[in-house]
C-alpha cells in the first residue's frame, strides 16, 4: 500500500547528522517493518488509513515496534496535521498549546492528529483533559505506550479509542530492516563501501530481540568500528560479538514483560515443567529482576500448587531464599533453581489453596458466630460457672487420639467441608486418614 506523492512533503528529508534509525524512518507503509496483522491487506486499521477513515487509537507494544512511525504514517495518509507530545516531558502548558494549534488547523479546514507518546505518564486528570476535544472533532488522538492499557490508561479515554496491539519484530523482520539500511544511498548507509556478512546481519537481528532501533543502532555502530582493508570497510565477527554480547533481553521491572514472565514461569511450575521454568527463571534474571523478588514468588508457588502433597517443597523454597539472601549470588541463584526444579517436579495440590477460600468466603457471608461454649477457655471461675469449656473432649485422652463426633464449628453452621485432599503425594495418605477418622464419626452418630 502506497501513499500518495503530493503528501510527501509533509515528512520532511532525513538529516544526515540523524542516528541511523531516524534517518531511516519508512516514508510508506510498504516500507514499514512488521505489524502484518494489523497493515495487511483487508485489516481493520489497513482499511481506515486507505479510506482515511481515522480514529482516535492507541498503540500497545514493545519498544522499537514502529508505535511514532506509524503515528506519522497515519498522519501523512489522512492529510493531517501531526503534532506530537512526550507525556513525560509534556505538562498543562504544552496539552493546552497543542489543542489551541488543533482548534487553528480546523478554522483553517485541516485536521490535527495529536500524538502521545509514553500516554500512560499522563495522570487521570492529563488524560481526561484530551477527551473534550477527541468528542468534539479537534483533533484525533493516537497514543503510544509500552505498559497495559487496561491498567494505565483510564475508562474514559480506552472507550473513546481503539487500541491496536503492535508485536515486537521477528528476526526476519528486523534483517529486512537492516538489509533496506545497508542498501540505501541517501538515508541508510549504502553510499559506504562496507563488507558486512549476511550472517553478522543475522547476528545483530537476533540480538535486536524484536526492536527495530536497536537493531539499526547496532548496525550503525558496527559500521562505524569497521576496518579498513584495501579501501573497503569490513565489519568482522570480533566487532559484532563485542557488540551484542550482555545485551538485555525485554523485561521491565514493572511492565507487562515483568507480569507475564513472572506468570509463565509460575504456570510452568504448576504444569510441572521443570525445562520452563528454568528458561523464565533465566530470562528473568538476565532482565534484571532482583531473585529476592523470585524467591518470595517460589514460596507462594510451594503453597499454592504443592501444598500438602509434598509438604518439603514450601521448606526447601524458604531455604533458597535464605540462601539468597545470605550468599547472594550466583550461589543463591542455583538455589532457587534447586528450589523451582524440586517443585516443578513435585505432585500438586491446590487443596489447601482452595480450602482457605472456602473458609473465607464463608466468614465474609456469616459474619461474627460466636465460638461454641465448650471451646471457650476458661482461665477463671466466673467463666467456668458460666459453663466455658464445659464438656469439651481433650483429644489425647480419646481412642487413637481422636475424640469422635465432637463438634468444633460454631453451631448455626453444622459442619463443614474446605479441605478435600488430592489423590497425589502425601495428600494421598491425609486423604485416607482424615476418612477413617470420620469413619469414627459415623459410629458416633455425627
């Protein structure tokens, strides 16, 4: 999908002195990288920007997807005036600057695409101030950011714009990228005389990790370092590897990357898949995420999804913490590895889990029962004659320790059922104990 030549003006030349990934911004959305599930031919957005139809939206994805590219490209298609903010430098002053420009382009029969990037810096009261001007036909708002909407955005402004999810790159998208750069005699750096190996390229795709600038920085940079031999410019292996050795993969700290990696590694241990977890476990360590924070989320796990069908698991993921915070690492890090294989391993049950549950959501509908009197203490005489304790059964002093068809739940209840343990493990044997206890029961007439 082509744009029309008359709108080329309104993206300007690149300038030279630009970072490569400026430089190189598409001025087409042919030459836009990625996204096909969104700009391919017959898509919802693909089909808005052709009739110029444009709505106020918002782009959610990682960095270096082509969020403020494709802002731009909207823009130029729709015939629009583009005025773009960074919500974490912009304040009251630059919003209400930009609105009284949108309100000059409409007197003057031009529409304003306001673009936000970084939105969900903007304070509800930030956001809220766009939505007069979004109902009123000001201006379109297209907003970038890299964290969930659902959770930083507010209601008000999500109804008002569709948001369009953006993923990252693949690395045959990113070599495209990279090629088109290579290639390039006026913004790229087709007018050096480089020798650049396909599979270096390939190597700088894959260390890009789906984000198109990074990618083009890397480029740029290894450029830069090349050698000279005999005129020519040869970027060797030694430059590239430099380059792109301890280069992070995506995890923020308190993004979306964080939950959801967070989430696949909890939910590869409950799927007792020990290969999983250690590979979330590891991409969250290469992200930066503190292993206190993993450990304490390793305890929940052990409680959660093991419970009482190995009982061991939830001591030895306080151990790993405990080694963690003594050693630090990498000493603590193989112990919370240890940790996370034994409980990937183990039986699960999520009985107990389950069981607190049930007894809270009992407590939260029946409110302050009182406690029986018979299980009342009685540490004075006054309490004694008002019958606490009185006929309360010690369980040592019954057969096998147990004291059958004694009544422990407040009375307007009767009894109850939260705990039912799991045919797996060691629930397996709470299981068959607990039923030949209530065997006791029934011959006791409870």
């Amino acid at each position: 999908m082509s744009l029309p030549r008359r709108q080329a003006s309104l993206l300007p030349d690149a300038d030279p002195a630009a970072p490569l990934a400026d430089r190189l911004r598409p001025r087409a959305l042919d030459d836009f990288a990625g996204q096909r599930h969104l700009l391919g031919p017959g898509k919802p957005l693909s089909r808005a920007i052709q009739d110029r139809s444009v709505h106020s939206m918002i782009f959610w994805g990682p960095p270096g997807t082509g969020k403020t590219t494709l802002a731009r490209l909207i823009a130029r298609a729709s015939d629009a005036e583009f005025i773009a903010l960074s919500a974490v430098f912009a304040g009251v002053k630059d919003i209400r600057a930009a609105v009284e420009a949108a309100r000059a382009h409409r007197a003057a029969g031009r529409s304003t695409v306001l673009f936000v990037d970084e939105v969900h810096r903007f304070n509800k009261a930030q956001q809220d101030g766009f939505l007069p001007y979004v109902e009123d036909g000001t201006l379109t708002f297209i907003g970038a950011t890299t964290e969930n909407p659902s959770f930083e955005l507010n209601k008000a402004l999500l109804s008002r714009a569709r948001v369009y999810v953006l993923k990252a790159l693949t690395v045959e998208d990113l070599r495209a990228v990279l090629d088109r750069a290579l290639a390039d005699n006026h913004a790229g750096l087709g007018d050096r005389k480089l020798e650049f190996p396909a599979a270096l390229r390939d190597l700088i795709a894959r260390a890009a990790d789906g984000d198109a600038r990074r990618a083009l920085n890397l480029l740029e940079i290894a450029a830069d370092l090349a050698e000279e031999r005999d005129g020519i410019a040869v970027v060797t292996e030694a430059i590239v590897q430099e380059l792109v050795s301890g280069g992070l993969r995506r995890f923020d700290k308190q993004g979306e990357a964080f939950y959801d990696q967070i989430s696949a590694l909890h939910k590869s241990v409950r799927g007792s898949s020990p290969d999983a977890a250690l590979y979330w476990y590891a991409r969250m360590l290469d992200g930066g995420c503190d292993p206190l924070y993993i450990a304490r989320r390793v305890v929940r796990m052990a409680s959660e999804d093991i419970g009482n069908a190995d009982p061991r698991a939830l001591r030895l993921a306080l151990d790993a913490w405990d080694v963690q915070e003594r050693l630090g690492s990498p000493e603590g890090e193989l112990a919370i590895a240890q940790a996370i294989v034994y409980l990937a391993c183990a039986p699960k049950s999520n009985a107990v889990y389950t069981a607190l549950g049930a007894a809270q959501a009992e407590v939260r509908a029946t409110g302050s029962l009182e406690v029986p009197l018979h299980l009342r203490n009685a540490p004075t005489e006054l309490m004694k004659e008002l019958g606490y304790g009185k006929r309360y059964r010690y369980a040592h002093d019954e057969p096998d320790g147990y004291a059958a068809g004694e009544q422990y739940f407040p009375g307007e209840l009767g009894e109850r059922e939260y705990y039912r343990p799991v045919e797996r493990g060691w629930e397996r044997k709470i299981g068959e104990w607990l039923a030949y206890l209530r065997g006791f029961d029934k011959d006791s007439g409870k």
